[in-house]
C-alpha cells in the first residue's frame, strides 16, 4: 500500500485544538495511516499535547482563521493554518487536508490557492446521505456555488460520480433535483441543465428528482445548486433530530407499555441515530480542486475528525481525483 500524506488543520474548528489532536491520535490507534503519514498544520500546541504526537510532523502556522474571517481575508493569511494547508495541498507536500475551520475560507483557500483542477469550471461540496438502501446518496452541491450556471452542473455531476464510484457504486445514476420528474417541470437554468446532461452520453443520467424522493433506489448522485443544496442538508439534518427530539419527549410523558416498547426498541433507535449522526460520515469533500479536500464539521469532537482522517486517508490511497473524469 503507497505512503500518503495527510495533513490536519489543528486549529479548525468550535473543540480545536484539543478535540482535533484527540482526533488525530484516534486515527493512528485504529491504524488508519502512520505517524509518518500525519502532518498536523497550526499554531504551537500546548506541550501536554504535543507529547502525545511524538514522529507527527508539526507544520509551523502563526496565525488563525475564525469564524469571523470573511473568506477573501483568508487569501491575506498566508502564515495561516488553512492557507499552508492549501498552498502544501497544490505543491503536492500533503495527498490530502483536512479543517473543520471557517466553510467559506475554506472554499475560498481551496479554490484560489490550491487552485482548480483543469477542466472543472466549478469546484463543489459533494456529501454522502444515508438512503433507503444499502448503499449512500450523494449530493452535489451541499453549500459551495449559490448561483451557477446550466454548464456547471456538468462539472457536478463528474465530480459526484468520482465521489460515489469511491464509494463503491458502480455505474452511478445521476439526478438533477427539481420540483417535478416531468421534463416541462423547473425553471430555465433546470431545464437547460437537463438538456446538457442528457446529452453527455458518459452520463448514466436518468433525468429529474424529487426532494421528497432523495432518499429512494431512483439515483445516486443528486446535483443542484449549492444554494439549494445546503438548504436540503439542513432540513434534512433539522427534520431528523426533530423526529428524534419529539420522539424521546413522547416517551419520557409516555406510561409504563410506552417505556417498556422503547425499551425494546433501543437498539433500533441506536442504529438509526448512527445512520443520521454527521460524525460517522467524516466530512464532506470538496472536489475539484487540485487535491483532497475534506470539510469536516465545526463542531467536530474527536471521533468526527478521527473518522474524517480516516476517509480523507482512502481518498488519497484511492486517488479520488483521477476518477474526476475531463
């Protein structure tokens, strides 16, 4: 198996540091890359922490990007964590970053200092979605482009379809998602968007999708825009703690036959909440750029960026990028 790099953002995120090295040192106890293959990227960490990385490579950055930083700021910090991580990313030091730092800087560090892959106008956050089957759904774009244009959905669908073939799905069936199946259904950018798919015959593309049927066997890879996309996320992710939330409420007012069937059904509900967690996704990727980008969640703890070393790692072994077809 060929040696990769990763590098980790040690100061991205609401728990960084502390929950980024905890993270980290979860990686190398579940053997999911070597020491040498760890590159942690930040500020001097704290002396208690740093005891623990020992034959981690520790990448000097002064200074941080917040949550507050706007994301054309970022391209000023060049001594920042998340710009070093980007800039090592394009002159190929690390197969791989990762940062539950500031979405937008993010973006903007990826897009304008790794720079873009040539052929891909529109660099985008792909994510996988639990689904009725077996296998994930995937959405592009969950957040990076509000506004596009017919043409990029062509780069989203190629970037999705690199992302589900990582995950083991062959021949993906590519979406568009919109208000209706029929043709004559959405606005001009949709229905442009579905002329210019159909006629990409390397697509498997099989038209239009319904918010209401993202979780169905219709497709695997569902694309939108990025304004669209990240509020689907976000309803998704609303509607399913909600669900949750309602459903313990019900439970603790419930009597004793109520207490006694949630008993029997605890082991279910933990499945379940493991399938909806973030945490047991990673992260999300960020394709299309000139190296592996992964976005884990701000509010990362240790097992959340544990788990997004671990696929940011696959990635790299993978070579996710070249599976980006141009």
């Amino acid at each position: 198996m060929s040696k990769v790099k990763i590098g980790v953002d040690a100061y991205g995120g609401d728990n960084a540091p502390k929950a980024v090295v905890e993270g980290a040192l979860s990686a190398l106890k579940n053997n999911y890359l070597s020491r040498d293959e760890l590159a942690l990227v930040g500020n001097e960490l704290p002396n208690d922490l740093l005891k623990s990385l020992e034959g981690v490579e520790i990448i000097p950055a002064k200074k941080l990007v917040t949550n507050e930083t706007k994301p054309t700021e970022v391209l000023k910090l060049e001594d920042s964590s998340m710009y070093i991580g980007c800039k090592y990313l394009k002159e190929k030091k690390l197969d791989a970053f990762v940062s539950a730092g500031n979405t937008g800087a993010l973006l903007a560090s990826g897009t304008f200092v790794a720079g873009r892959l040539e052929g891909i106008k529109r660099p985008a956050l792909v994510l996988a979605l639990p689904s009725k089957s077996d296998k994930p759904k995937i959405l592009v774009d969950a957040g990076a482009n509000a506004e596009v244009k017919a043409e990029h959905f062509y780069d989203f669908a190629r970037e999705g379809i690199a992302y589900a073939k990582f995950l083991n799905i062959e021949n993906p069936r590519v979406a568009i998602l919109n208000i209706g199946s029929e043709e004559e259904k959405g606005n001009t950018l949709i229905k442009d968007a579905y002329s210019l798919l159909k006629s990409h015959t390397n697509l498997n593309f099989v038209g239009f999708v319904e918010a209401r049927e993202i979780f169905d066997d219709t497709c695997d890879v569902v694309v939108t825009d990025g304004f669209t996309g990240n509020n689907v996320l976000k309803t998704i992710e609303g509607t399913a703690y909600f669900i949750l939330h309602e459903l313990k409420a019900i439970i603790k007012k419930g009597g004793l036959f109520t207490k006694l069937g949630a008993l029997f059904l605890k082991s279910p509900l933990k499945t379940l909440m493991e399938k909806i967690d973030y945490r047991s996704y990673g992260g999300t990727f960020f394709l299309g750029i000139n190296g592996i980008l992964v976005k884990a969640h701000g509010s990362s703890d240790a097992e959340a960026i544990s788990n997004a070393i671990y696929v940011a790692t696959k990635a790299a072994r993978f070579d996710l990028l070249s599976n980006i077809e141009l």
